[in-house]
C-alpha cells in the first residue's frame, strides 16, 4: 500500500446538499422548505406548537423528581477488595479508605465518597471507613472479623428541627383523631 492509495471507506463520507441551486436540482427555489411564513425563516422554530392546541409536552403529567446537587459516589464491591489483597496492591492489615483504594489503584480518583457493595467473598479481616455500606456488605466484613466505619454526615441544627417537625406531623397524621362529619374534630 502507497500513500497515494489511501482513501476512505466507501460510505463514510457523504457530499452535502446544495439547496437553492435552480428548478433541475430538485431543491431549487424556496430550497426545501415550502412556501412563505415563519418557517421558512432562519432563526424561528415553533417547538413543539400544535396551532394553539396545548401541547403534548404540556398536556402529559410531570413525574418523577431530580435531586438539585446528586452525591456521586465510587461503588466498590467487597469481592474486589479481596482481589486487590491477593494482587499484593492493597494492604489489608491497615485501614482502607477512598484513599488507600485510589493509592492502590483499585478506584481511579475520589469522587463523593465511597459505597461498599456485597457482591464477591471476602477472606481477608479489614478494617474498612466508608461513607455508606450495604447490609450484605456489612455481613461479609464482620464474618471476616473486619469492622466497618461509617462516616456520618454533619446535619445543620434547622435541618434536624425541620426533619423532626415533619416526622412529628406525619405520626399525628397517621395516628391523630379522626374527623368528624361537619368538619369539627
């Protein structure tokens, strides 16, 4: 093969539309767009306009709620712990961390914080400080003889008077007095 013999795949490349370029091109005139008004413009789109029919976006009911700032965290399974123990990249006889795990290479950088999965065995006893750990993850640490250290988030003080009014509103509900027929309690 010779520089001169090299092209692209049959297909890849695709020559663009020359609109506007007289009647015998076929998109000749108006250019493909129709006749007159607000779409034959530049600039102006009607996105989803149904001539003053509401809308479908409008019409379907909203579901459905994104947190505002998500936590995005590193997910590590205890089976890969274990792995990394038997390479020799972990050392389990210290406390592992987001750190450590980084350090090992076992997660690639820090992100949010750590959460321990339970999928795989673990063999090794470790003494592991994570910032959310599942109930099997738990299991598999404390059969191992490790232990488990969660991090616990600060919560402001309006925060917690908040959470705790809400949970007071929400027990009187469930097991408050019933109403009466004319509205009296």
């Amino acid at each position: 093969m010779r520089l001169n013999e090299i092209k692209d795949n049959e297909g890849s490349k695709k020559t663009r539309v020359r609109v506007g370029r007289g009647i015998g091109s076929g998109v000749g005139k108006t250019g493909g767009r129709g006749g007159k008004g607000q779409t034959a413009r530049s600039g102006v789109r009607i996105g989803g306009f149904e001539g003053g029919q509401m809308p479908l976006h409008r019409r379907l009911p909203k579901r459905g709620f994104n947190k505002w700032r998500p936590k995005d965290y590193n997910e590590v399974n205890v089976g890969a712990l274990q792995k990394a123990i038997d390479e020799k990249r972990l050392d389990g006889t210290k406390p592992i961390t987001v750190a450590s795990l980084v350090e090992a290479g076992v997660l690639r950088r820090a992100k949010d914080g750590l959460r321990l999965l339970g999928e795989g065995e673990l063999k090794a006893k470790l003494d592991l400080t994570v910032d959310h750990a599942t109930a099997n993850a738990i299991a598999a640490v404390e059969k191992a003889g490790g232990s488990i250290k969660l991090i616990v988030k600060k919560v402001l003080a309006a925060d917690e008077t908040k959470r705790k009014k809400t949970a007071a509103k929400k027990a009187a509900k469930a097991g408050g007095p019933k109403k009466k027929a004319g509205g009296e309690e």
